[in-house]
C-alpha cells in the first residue's frame, strides 16, 4: 500500500508539470494586465515599461515560467532598464511556497488572497455536500425500494430534470420565488444576493439567512445526478445472491437494507464524492457570481477578467493539486472500505 | 394419424415464421419501447422547427433591431416575450440565439469527437510510448476542472477571430471560438472510451488478417477498427451535445462567450441576475429553451444508450 501511494505522488508530479505548463502560457496571453492598472488615468508610455519591467512581464515566456515556478533569487534581474542586470530577485517560486503577488492588487500575496476567500467557499460547499449526500442516499434507496411505482417514477423524472437543469436558473427561479414574490406576498423572505446586509452587519444569524438559496440551488442540482446514481447501484445490488441468503435467513427487511444492501451500494459514491471535492473547493463559480457571494469561484472570474496571472494560477493549480489528492484518497478510502480491491 | 398431426405443426409452424429482424430494427425497436427517448425526440422537432422555421417569419435585422423607447417592456400583444435592455423583442431573439446555440451544440461536439476518436485511436492502436504520451495528455487535461479550463480559453482566444460572413448573415467570431473551446476542453472522456475499444479490438482476427493482406495501418485504423467502436462514439456524442449546450449557456452567462448583437440563449441571460426582481421575462424564456433543449437531449441519449446495447433484449412479442 505504502509503494502504491509513492508511487501515485510521483506519477503526480509529470501531471502537475504538464497542468501548469499548459495553464501559464494561456494565462500570460489572455490580456494586458496593465491595462487596468491605473485605474481611470491612463497609463504613460514609460511609466507602462518601468511597471512591465518591475513585475518582470518583458521577460520571455519561458523566464516567467521558470520565475514563477522556482523564483528568482538566485539570479539578477533587470530593474532600471540599462540593460544590466544587477538587482537582486526577490521571488521564491510556487516550489517553495511562494505564489507570488497580485497585480491587481498590488502587492499583496497571493496566498493572503486565496486564504481571504476560501472560508467562504467552505462555508458554503461543506454544508451543501454533506446534504446532497444524505438526501442523494433517502431518496436513491427509497426509489429503487419502490422501483416502477408512482413515487419511482416522480423522483426519477424529477432528478432527470435537475440533472438537465443549468444552475444559474434553479438560482434565478429560487430568488424569484423565496426573494421576491415572497416578499411581495407579505411573506417572510429570504435575502437573494452577498453574505450579509451592511445595515444589520455580518452577524451568524444573517450569514445563515444568505447561505439558504444559494444552498438549495447547490443541493437541487447535485442531488439530481447522485440520486439517479445511488438508485442504480441499490437496484443492481438488491437483486444479489447475499441479499437473497439474507431474506431467506429470515433477517427483518429493514436490517437486509441499511445492513447489507446500503453499505455495498453506498460505496460507489465515495468515489463520485471524491471527483466532486476539488471542483467545490473552487467554489461553484456560476453559482457565487449569481448570489455575489464573495468565494473562491468570484475572486477567480474577477481576476481572470483583469489577467491577473498570479492569482489566477494560484488558485488554478491549489485546484488541481486536490484534484489529485481526492483522487489519491478516494482510491484508499475504496480499498479500506471494500476489502476486495488491493493495489500492488 | 401421427402423420397428419405432424404435418399440421409444421405448417403452423410455418405460418408463425417471421423475418429475422436486422440490428437495425431491433435497435429502432429498443428505441421507441424507451417512451422518455421518443417524448424527448419530438421535443426536439419542436425546438428545431422554432428555432429554424422562426427565420422565415421574422429577419435578423429585427432580432438585432433596438428601440430604446421599448426597454424592458413586460410581454405584451407586440411583444409576446417583452423585451430586453435595449428594447429588443426576445420572442424574436430567442428564435436566432436558438439556431446560434444549436449550432454551437453540434459543431463543439463535432470538434470533440474528431479530437476523441484521433488521440484515443492513436494512443490505443499504436501502444507504447504514444499511447503513454497521449494518456498523460489526456489525464492532465481531466485534471482541470473544465468550466476553469474553459473560462481561461475564452479569454485567451476571446476576440482573436474576425467576424464571419455566411449565407448573406453575419455572425460574431465568438461563435467560432466557443465552439473550437468547448470541443478542445471536452474530448478526454470520449478519447478514452475509444482508446478502451481499440486496445481489446485491435488483438481481434480481423485485424491479423488486415494485417497479412497487407492493409495499411491508416485503413485498419479507420476502416476495420473504427466501424466496430461507432456505438459508443454516438452515445456519448448525443450526450456531449447537451454538455456542449450547456457548457455555451455557463461561459455567455459569465460574459466570456458569444458577443452581442448576436444572440444566443446563453448571452441572453448575460446580466439577467440583476433583473430578477424587475425583470424576469429577460431570464425565463431563454431559461426554459435551455433546460427544454438540454432535457431533451439527456431522454434521447439515455434511449439511444438502451437502444445500442446489444445485452438489452427486446421481447418483440
């Protein structure tokens, strides 16, 4: 076991050369990032170079990659333009945990940024995974435990609906039906858009009245495809030879279920769960810009709008190292659970 | 006696024989037995004849026709769907972004599985260092989650190609970049069911025997093997077009996809969220042709995955 997971971490490595390689060279051509810079004024001609040269966009591509990736403070860079080098780098490279400094917002670290915002993403993917599993898990058994009645039949065109459905329009539906026409109809509503109201400030109880659409839209749209997912593995188990021993046996049927026949058929969706991880962690993008909740997915659209290339690649490569540990876990946890997989 | 008794079985029997049916009959049996697949074919027509017969009633020129006065007027008699921002009418609007987001379906899913079936036939027939080489590849790019992927892609090609003129009609160069984006950002799935089909086909007889007469490499690949995998490659092609669809609507929602004036129903809702309150025909219609559209889709291939396996009987009684 030991040998397979060194050995899954150094077939990591080549990937996340690749994954980063490929991601910077589109991120350095996406757009000028001193464009926006200024602000309002417009940026002077030399003032434009004196910035490029600062923050080392004059420098080859190859030279960015190679300072973004190991630093450079083992060389001289170019400060003033003379055409010497003789300023000392500064910069650690991602290697050493150095993600650099934005340069939207000038100056500040990168990882100071991401950590900002990844609270809020948690805040709102920890709690929406952990009810998608547990409604996926009721609803796909109680399914497949009725197959073909009415019921069967509701839920499954129902979550074929939500797996169809894009998310910005369950959003937009939600915050029209519990935001607005609740509020029209002298019901109690629920806040559509940010993470408190300024008036009140960010106390628990707002914080909670503004994760709820959001949530639900998260919950409406997930659910969907686990459900279908858990109602197939439960059919294909039901219908096994244990499952049948255990009846014959006499067991009450509500012990043949939650004992036997979940345990197997819940075991698959670790897997789904742990592909679905990562892609939570960056925030579901769509779904935080609808609501202007300020998470990862938002900083990530903000600053890919402005090229903001440090801060971009932070979060794009934080993202595909959980990829790869989810995926990395997610095999253990399968073999740990089901004693029938070994790796060698 | 037993004679005649005999006799007459077998001429019942005779009288009972039917044709042997094709595959392709049982495969069009397994189908239509599949009511969601049938239900979500007709919507389909439906949505085709909206979004292409629509053209002949009303012109381009007044998709894109804006009339200020008009902004944001609630569905009326003139205006069945209201109208938009800049007072566009979105009945009209809807029709056009329907052919420009069915097209983007189609021509990104055409781009994937050209991508897929290369890199997985490639990398499956060939082995060796290729076939390490392209799964690296491959499993580097399943590494990005692709709606990142893709919003990076749309910003770097964003802008890069001039505007097209075709059939008389002009349509942004987004278009072409969506479509080239969606199909390079989404082939690695496909790549790998074809390279899957291609390692366990290509140790098959038919293929030593292509081999001894000679056959090249090129038409054992494209000719012997190929035709062999194409079932899969359809299924998943179907449901890839809902993805790509899908896909088209998340990227134009977030203002990285199509540009206006042309419309499609992703662009449509671009801005939408700050008229849920005051406005809310700008998102529902488009809305709806989505999920309609998408729905559809999903029943059609989910059949046609029922329909082409050829483990699932049919009881043709």
């Amino acid at each position: 076991m030991t040998r397979y997971i060194i050995r899954r971490i150094l077939q990591a490595i080549p990937l996340l050369f690749i994954i980063s390689v490929l991601l910077f060279v589109l991120m350095i051509n996406t757009g000028d990032p001193l464009s926006t810079m200024g602000g309002r004024r417009v940026t002077r001609p030399e003032d434009r170079e004196r910035l490029s040269r600062q923050l080392g966009l004059d420098q080859p591509i190859y030279k960015q990659y190679l300072f973004w990736l190991i630093g450079n403070d083992w060389t001289k860079v170019d400060l003033d333009g003379d055409g010497t080098a003789e300023t000392q780098g500064t910069r650690k490279g991602i290697l050493r945990g150095d993600f650099g400094t934005s340069m939207v917002q000038r100056g500040k670290e990168v990882t100071d940024i991401i950590l900002d915002r990844l609270p809020n993403t948690l805040l709102l993917m920890i709690p929406t995974e952990i009810i998608v599993i547990a409604l996926s898990l009721a609803v796909g058994v109680y399914s497949a435990l009725r197959q073909y009645s009415a019921t069967d039949h509701i839920i499954t065109g129902l979550s074929f609906i939500g797996y169809s459905m894009p998310i910005f329009f369950i959003a937009l539906v939600s915050m029209y039906i519990f935001g607005v026409n609740f509020k029209a109809w002298g019901l109690p509503y629920l806040p559509t858009v940010g993470m408190f109201d300024p008036k009140v400030g960010k106390t628990t109880g707002q914080v909670i009245q503004h994760m709820i659409l959001p949530i639900f839209s998260l919950t409406v749209i997930t659910a969907a495809g686990y459900s279908r997912f858990v109602r197939s593995q439960m059919l294909e188990v039901i219908s096994e030879d244990y499952i049948r021993t255990a009846r014959a046996k006499g067991l009450p049927n509500r012990m043949v279920i939650t004992g036997h026949a979940l345990k197997n058929a819940a075991l698959p969706l670790v897997t789904i769960v742990g592909l679905d991880v990562p892609l939570l962690l960056g925030g579901a993008v769509v779904t935080e810009s609808i609501f202007a909740w300020p998470g990862m997915g938002r900083l990530f659209i903000d600053h890919l709008s402005r090229s903001d290339t440090p801060v971009v690649m932070g979060i794009l490569m934080m993202i595909s190292v959980a990829v790869i540990l989810s995926q990395l876990i997610t095999d253990i946890i399968y073999a740990w659970l089901d004693p029938r997989i070994r790796y060698s | 006696m037993m004679g005649t008794a005999e006799s007459d079985v077998i001429k019942i029997q005779e009288e009972f024989k039917t044709e042997a049916l094709t595959p392709g009959q049982l495969m069009r049996m397994r189908f239509v037995r599949h009511k969601m697949a049938v239900f979500g074919l007709i919507m389909l027509v439906i949505l085709i004849l909206y979004s292409f017969g629509g053209a002949f009633i009303f012109t381009e020129a007044e998709a894109n026709f804006t009339n200020t006065k008009l902004r944001l007027n609630p569905p009326s008699a003139e205006n069945p769907f209201g109208t938009d921002t800049v007072g566009r009418d979105i009945l009209i609007r809807t029709i056009y972004g329907g052919q420009i987001s069915l097209l983007i379906g189609l021509a990104a899913v055409v781009v994937e599985v050209v991508l897929g079936v290369l890199i997985g036939a490639i990398a499956g027939y060939y082995g060796g260092w290729i076939d390490g080489l392209l799964m690296r590849f491959t499993e580097a790019m399943f590494n990005i989650p692709q709606l990142f992927l893709l919003l990076v892609m749309a910003k770097f090609f964003g802008g890069s190609v001039p505007d097209i003129n075709l059939f008389g009609r002009q349509f942004s160069g987004s278009v072409v970049v969506i479509i080239v984006i969606i199909g390079l950002t989404s082939w690695m799935y496909l790549a790998r069911i074809v390279r899957a089909n291609f390692l366990s086909l290509k140790e098959r007889e038919f293929v030593l025997a292509a081999h001894t007469t000679g056959t090249s490499n090129f038409s054992i690949i494209f000719q012997h093997i190929l035709p062999n995998s194409i079932a899969p490659i359809i299924v998943s092609g179907t449901l890839s077009v809902a993805n790509a669809i899908l896909s088209e609507a998340y990227i134009s929602f977030l203002g990285l996809g199509v540009k206006p004036p042309t419309a499609t129903w992703g662009n449509m809702l671009e801005g939408a969220y700050n008229y849920v309150e005051t406005a809310p025909w700008l998102w529902i219609f488009p809305g709806l042709l989505i999920v309609l559209t998408v729905l559809s889709i999903n029943f059609v291939g989910d059949g046609l995955r029922d329909a082409v396996d050829p483990h699932a009987l049919v009881d043709a009684g």
